[in-house]
C-alpha cells in the first residue's frame, strides 16, 4: 500500500513553482549556495539550520520561512532536501525524534546531499517507504564554488521515478546522474573523493617537488594544466595553495570523515586501496594539529611539515 501511494503521488508529480513546496535542512558553506537557486527559480521555501543565524540571509519578506525544527520544515513541504555534516546529524534530522518521517506526508520525498554512509541511505530509503514516501541519496561535488554557480555534480541513488520527477529541482544546483538503488549515489560519492584525495595528493607532491627543483611554481602548473597532468583539483586549488589560502570550500574535518567512511567500505568488499589509505593519514594529521577547519588544499601543510619546507607564497 505504502509503495502504491508513492507511485501515484512523487513519481508522477508536477514539480513547479507555485505547485510544489520545498524544505531545506542545512545552510552552511555549500548548503546556503543550493537551496538559493532553489529560491531564485521561484519555489516556495521552508529552511531549518540548527544555527539559525546562518540562514537569516535566505529569509525575510518574500523569501524563505525559518523553521524551529526538522520536523516543521517537513510539514510545510513535499520534498525536503538535507545537507548536514556527519552520518549522525543525517539520522537525527530524517529518522529522530521531531525528525523529517515524523512530518512528511505521504507521497512526499526526502532527498539527502550530506556525504554519508550507503548502509544509512538504504535504511532511510527503507523506512521512508514504510510511511508512503521516497527517500534519494545524492550527495554532490564541486565545492563551495560549484554550489554557488550551480555547476555542482549531484550523484543520486533511489527510486528512478522520483529522480525523474525531481530533475528540475536538481538542475537549479547543477548536473544530477542516476547511479542506481538506493545507497548507490553514497557509493559513487566515496569514490569519487577516492579519487579527490589521491589527486590532491599527486597535486601537492608536485608542486613541492617542482619548489624543491628549483622551479617557478607558478611556471610549472602553467606548463602541466594542458597535458596528461590537469585536473579539476589544479584547476580549482593549485592558486588558493600558491596564495596560502586555506579557507573551506570543504572543510578536512569532512574530507576525513568522509575518507573515513571510505574506508570502511573498503574493509566491508575486501578492497585494498593503498593510496586513501595514504591521503586518509595526512589528512588526519592535519585535524592532529588543529587544521580540521581549513579546506582540503590545506593538505600542503602536512607535506610541508614532513619535509621541513614551505612553498613561497605567489608572486603579485
């Protein structure tokens, strides 16, 4: 029964401005960026963060309605997207007590954005069934400067028909690809930061190799940004690193939760994958000396500090 109500209700929707009510939980540094757009196209909006002066720039006459719990903003809306910090923040807002189930009517849609864990989107999934509603995992990628260009790549695992119905939605915040069941945008998401970190790795590693050479830094990524070497982590850091600005597009304190997650699942398949198991280190040793608050680019520090160098700071 539950599931013949989703079926009529979400996967057949009309998703629009004026027809279609949005919640949103989380308005920190990518999250305030996402649930904009969603303003801007016109939706009627309700936003809940559990620091409510960082959404009091989204509310206000004509904008967003500031909820006091999960649990209100799921009541005021059809679907209710989240974008929280750690696996426990994902569990108390959509499973807890005052959380979003315990609001949302059936045929409504919770769809999560936070870098969680694959088990936990699938028990969501599952228990969002269970009251009548969809639940999608579909964390993204693109950082703080994607989110505020709407180019963010959104990795979405749930049913196919309320993907379907929300592409509208996602295509305000960027570029959604459907991965599979449930649990599968998390899988894809943990990949992909595999593959983050190993970069970021080879980046730093580079750039030190090339100081240490003798090389004008600044040269030498202008001369690999063309070949076999560039990446969208030379692009969007090789300069925040030059210039020694750590400021968070993605905190380390996230990445190595989200490293951390990873390998987990490296230990559940029986997978060996040296190279996380490498960047997962450096980047604990940056939360080790108090670095968690800094954006991932701030792995140059740990390396630094093994060689007993510092990279110079750019030229004007």
């Amino acid at each position: 029964m539950a599931a013949d109500k989703v079926a009529a209700s979400s996967g057949k929707r009309e998703i629009a401005p004026g027809k279609t009510r949005i919640g949103w939980i989380g308005t920190g540094v990518m999250g305030r960026w996402m649930c904009g757009h969603i303003l801007d196209a016109g939706y009627a909006l309700t936003v809940y963060n559990r620091t409510p002066s960082k959404a009091q720039d989204l509310c206000g006459p004509g904008q967003a309605f500031l909820a006091d719990s999960p649990l209100q903003v799921a009541q005021r809306s059809d679907v209710v997207f989240t974008i929280v910090g750690y696996p426990a923040d994902v569990r108390q807002v959509i499973l807890g007590p005052l959380g979003i189930l315990e609001g949302l009517e059936p045929g409504g849609i919770v769809v999560d954005m936070t870098t969680s864990e694959p088990a936990l989107a699938r028990e969501i999934a599952a228990r969002a069934l269970d009251r009548g509603c969809h639940a999608l995992d579909a964390p993204v990628s693109g950082g703080d400067r994607g989110a505020k260009a709407g180019k963010l790549s959104i990795m979405v695992g749930g049913d196919l028909e309320a993907f379907t119905a929300l592409a509208p939605l996602f295509q305000c915040m960027g570029s959604p690809t459907f991965m599979g069941a449930a649990g599968s945008g998390q899988s894809c998401k943990l990949a992909n930061q595999v593959t983050i970190a190993t970069t970021m790795v080879g980046l730093v590693e580079g750039m030190l190799f090339a100081h240490k050479a003798g090389l004008d830094v600044e040269s030498y990524l202008a001369a690999i940004a063309g070949g076999a070497a560039g990446s969208k982590s030379l692009e969007l850091y090789a300069q925040r690193i030059q210039r020694r600005d750590f400021q968070p597009g993605f905190y380390v304190n996230h990445f190595v939760k989200d490293l951390g997650i990873a390998i987990n699942e490296c230990s559940r398949l029986d997978l060996c994958l040296p190279g996380l198991a490498l960047a997962q280190q450096l980047y604990v040793s940056l939360k080790a000396h108090g670095d968690g608050n800094l954006g991932t680019q701030a792995l140059v520090l740990a390396l630094e500090r093994l060689n007993n160098i510092q990279l110079l700071d750019k030229k004007p």
